[in-house]
C-alpha cells in the first residue's frame, strides 16, 4: 500500500494507517518523527503520535529515532473535533502505561513524562531546597546603644532632680540605711517600655490588634523621651535649677503612664495566646 492510497478525504482509523506507515520506516530505515507522519498520511498531532507509538513498540532492528524537531510545523492543520479524543497507543504485552503528570507552574513539584522509546517516568524538576536567612549582626547595635544609653540616662535623672525626683528611704524602719533615687525610674520606665514596644511591633507575631497598640505607643514613649531630653538640656542651659509647675506634673506622670501602657500590651498579649 502507497502513500497516495492512504491520502483520503475521510480520516482513517490507527490500525488501517499501521502498514502504510511501517512502509513508509522501511524506506526511510528508521522510525518516521511526529512531523514526517503528519505530513505524510496529513493527520492531526495526536493521531501522529499514537502511530508512531504503535511502531516503537513493534520489534524493530535499529533505535528509535527521538522526536527533536519544534511541536509547530506549517503543514499540521487542525482536524474535526469529532476526532479529537485522545487515542491509547499500542504497547507491548506486560507493560503498564504510565499517565503524563504535566507541570503544576509552581515550580516546588517534579514532574514525570513518558519515555516514547522506553515507557518509563523521566523526572524533570526538583524540589528547590530553602537557604538559611543570615541574620545581620548585633554588635553594632550595641556599640550605638552605649553612649546613648548614657545620654538618656543622664538628662532623664537630671530632669527628674529639677522636677522633685530625689533620694528616699524607700525601707524605714526597716533598713533605715538603704536609699534609692527615685529620678531613675524615668530612664527605666519609659526608655524600656518604648524598646519593648518596638519589639512587639517590628516581630510582627502578634494580631493587628495588639501591634496597632504597640505601634502607636511606642512611637508615643520615643516623642516623650524625646522632650525630656529637649526640656533637660534647655532648662540646664537657661540656669534653671527648679522646673516649671507644668513640666513637672508631665514628668511626675509618666511613671503612671508607663505602667498602664506594660500593663495594657501585656494583658492584650496574654489574651491572644489564651484564644
């Protein structure tokens, strides 16, 4: 049987294309690709394929040729949709068809295709393993905090020396001898309530809840901090040894302040956990 003869206007089934194309393998001594049977017997590419399948699992004498040439040719044309069902290809006695897994598209699962001349998975794509973060390095922080720890500290502690804050006898009767500068609890409290709300904020662990309240009164503990240095160094630097009666009642409730704003975070944290 001839090529012309297998030319027709009506499409023919897989198993009256068989002999015409193991005529055509003879002459050309090797399997015909994909694109040569289509141009041939002028056949969709699925049919093509299913027929070329068919002949790499016949016995044949020389290696099966591997389709290398690009899926677009200008000679395929598109074949009635009553047609386009796919077609099982005929395989050798015992051996099970393995199902095409196409590529999901997010890149994170392997994918197996059929191997035409050996009807087995070939894996492409692997796993991409995660690489570890590098943290950047603290010791600069520390170096920085250092001389403004130091600064801090000691506008807060003057500013509570022009504002009341001084030595007491927090035990007396007790031990009569202990004394503590209350002026240090400004430095304390408000400098690390705002470093502890930064924390909560930045980590980002938290509801929106919770880093909404720690946002905002953090930014509100660092403008505050802010203002005792600025009304510090201004009042030293006027010869004021006596603060005036409204920079002292600001800087007389901070403490409370600070304490209602731990205490709230603290209670809001605790309650997301809980939930």
């Amino acid at each position: 049987m001839t090529t012309a003869t297998i030319n027709s206007a009506y499409p023919r089934p897989i198993g009256d294309l068989l002999p015409a194309a193991r005529d055509l393998a003879d002459r050309l001594g090797e399997i015909p690709s994909r694109n040569r049977i289509m141009r041939e017997f002028k056949v969709g590419a699925p049919k093509a394929q299913a027929v070329r399948l068919a002949l790499i699992a016949e016995p044949i004498t020389e290696p099966a040729e591997v389709d290398t040439e690009p899926a677009s040719d200008p000679w395929e044309y598109a074949e009635p949709t009553t047609e386009a069902t796919p077609v099982s290809p005929v395989l050798p006695a015992g051996t099970t068809p393995v199902p095409l897994i196409l590529p999901t598209g997010k890149g994170t699962e392997p994918s197996a295709e059929v191997d035409p001349v050996g009807h087995s998975p070939v894996t492409t794509g692997t796993t991409p393993v995660p690489s570890k973060r590098r943290h950047p390095a603290t010791w600069p922080v520390i170096l920085i905090a250092l001389p403004a720890f130091v600064a801090i500290w000691s506008g807060w502690v003057g500013l509570g020396g022009l504002t009341g804050f001084g030595v007491v006898h927090p035990l007396p009767g007790i031990a009569d001898g202990f004394s503590l500068n209350t002026a240090i609890t400004l430095p304390i409290g408000v400098e690390v309530y705002a470093a502890y709300a930064l924390r909560v904020w930045l980590s980002g662990t938290g509801s929106p809840r919770v880093r909404r309240f720690a946002k905002w009164s953090a930014i509100g503990s660092l403008l505050v901090g802010s203002l005792g240095q600025v009304a510090y160094h201004l009042l030293t630097a006027a010869g004021i040894t006596s603060a005036p009666w409204w920079i002292t009642t600001a800087v007389a409730c901070l403490p409370v302040a600070v304490l209602g704003m731990a205490a709230a975070l603290a209670h809001l944290a605790g309650e997301e956990v809980e939930q």
